[in-house]
C-alpha cells in the first residue's frame, strides 16, 4: 500500500480541529521576509491582537529538515527528500497558542531551531517536490483556518496570493544575525553571531535564487524595515494598517481587549 500523501494526511487531520470561524469573513494576512527579520514573533502577536489564527510555516520546513538530519539522508537529495516529505505526517495543535508542530505525533519543540537544522533548511526547500507538498498543505490549513496570520517567504507570492493583507519584512543582515543570537541565548541554545550571518547571508542566496517558491517581495506587500524597530513598534504599525485596509471584515474581533 502507498504512503498516504503529505497534504492529504495534514488536510484530513486538520478536520479533527475544525473550523471555529464559520459564518465569519475570510482574513488571511501574509508575512514574508528573510530570516531574522522577526518574522515568526510578529505574526504571532498580530493574530493575537486581530483575533486570528496563526501559522508558522518555517517551522513546517524546518521540521522536515530535522528529520532529514535523523534519518542521515543528504539534505541535496531530492528524491529521497521529497520521499520523506510525503510520507511524513507533519500537523499543528491549534488547540494550543502558538501551535506547535508535530512530526509522526513528536514535538520537536525548539529542536528544530539549532543550527545543524539553520544550515540545512534551505536546501531541503528548494526541492519541487517538497515545496508543492508544503503549499498544497499550507492551503489546506488556509481552507480550514481562513482567518490567518500565515509567515514565511512564498506566503503572498504563491500560497495566498489572493491574500486581504500582505506584509514584507526586511532588515539589515548583521541586525538579523544579532536577532537571532540573542534568541537563542534567551533559550540557552549555543549560538555564535559572527556565524549566524554567514548562514543568513548564505540562505538569503539560496531563498531568492531557488526555482520554485524563491524569496521574493509580492507587488502588492506593504514593505516595513524593522531595523531600527523592536517588536513592539512592528506590531503597532501592522496593527493600524490592517484595521485600516480590513476594518469591515476583521470586525470588533480587532480590539485590543482593554
């Protein structure tokens, strides 16, 4: 018998959920950028502050290049990649916030963030295969959970390109690189800055030049440099332009709960 499909698995298993925003209008709002641009924080905080779901897709890839890593297959191997991708049964709990992410019923938790997994994320991304089975997956969870912060680097582009908001975040690399670091010490990880800027200079490459699903700014993106903004500051920009673009489907949902 054939492994069950990747997207198939995740789409079924999503049922088990539910959808709780029946009756109400659709709200998917994309974020994309490279990595160390506070992605992943930002939308979460901003599905809390607009009453949304959130979905981090990062860790989708991320979660499948740890078992990559596991199984000792070579992150450049795309058949025996892509394989893994399929047969693999990969889910969120949104019963939980944020939503962690499961492998074949494991909570990988921050295991997923280190380094052996930084370093080989993007290969493992550039697959076809793995990306069109992640996309399929990520639409599935959009159908079941359409009122959604989703971030990532294809969100606007090729997932939701039919998206209410799409939102781009960008910053210098040595600020990410210190982002970053200062993350993982934050969680007593290892951490060595001078090569975390190597890796995202390497895989800001990698993103933006791959075939399929590449890193890349939506026309339509509202651009925010978060540089010289700490997290606080990005939320509260995001937060008026989307009452502002949105006010009529987000509702009284949006308040801030004071």
């Amino acid at each position: 018998m054939e492994p069950p499909c990747f997207a198939a698995v995740l789409g079924s298993l999503l049922e088990v959920f539910g959808n709780t925003h029946l009756g109400r209008p659709r709200v998917i709002i994309t974020i994309d950028g490279p990595a160390g641009t506070g992605k992943s924080t930002v939308a979460f905080m901003l599905a809390q502050r607009l009453d949304l779901e959130f979905l981090d897709t990062g860790a989708m890839y991320r979660a499948l290049t740890l078992l990559v890593i596991e199984r000792g297959v070579a992150p450049t191997d795309a058949t025996a990649v892509s394989a893994i991708a399929e047969e693999t049964d990969l889910r969120f709990d949104f019963g939980i916030s944020p939503p962690p992410i499961l492998v074949d019923g494991r909570d990988v938790g921050d295991r997923i963030r280190l380094d052996d997994v930084t370093a080989c994320v993007s290969l493992v991304a550039a697959h076809p295969a793995v990306r069109e089975a992640m996309v399929r997956a990520q639409q599935e969870i959009g159908r079941a959970h359409p009122r959604l912060v989703t971030e990532g680097r294809d969100q606007g582009t090729v997932v939701f390109p039919d998206a209410e908001l799409k939102v781009y975040l960008d910053a210098r690399p040595e600020i990410r690189a210190r982002r970053r670091a200062l993350q993982l010490r934050s969680k007593r990880m290892p951490s060595d800055e001078a090569s975390i800027l190597r890796a995202i200079i390497e895989r800001d490459r990698l993103d933006s030049t791959r075939a399929t699903g590449r890193m890349a700014r939506a026309s339509d993106a509202v651009l925010v440099d978060t540089s010289d903004l700490d997290t606080d500051a990005v939320v509260e920009r995001l937060v008026g332009i989307a009452r502002d673009r949105l006010e009529s489907v987000l509702g009284v949902a949006s308040g801030d709960g004071d």
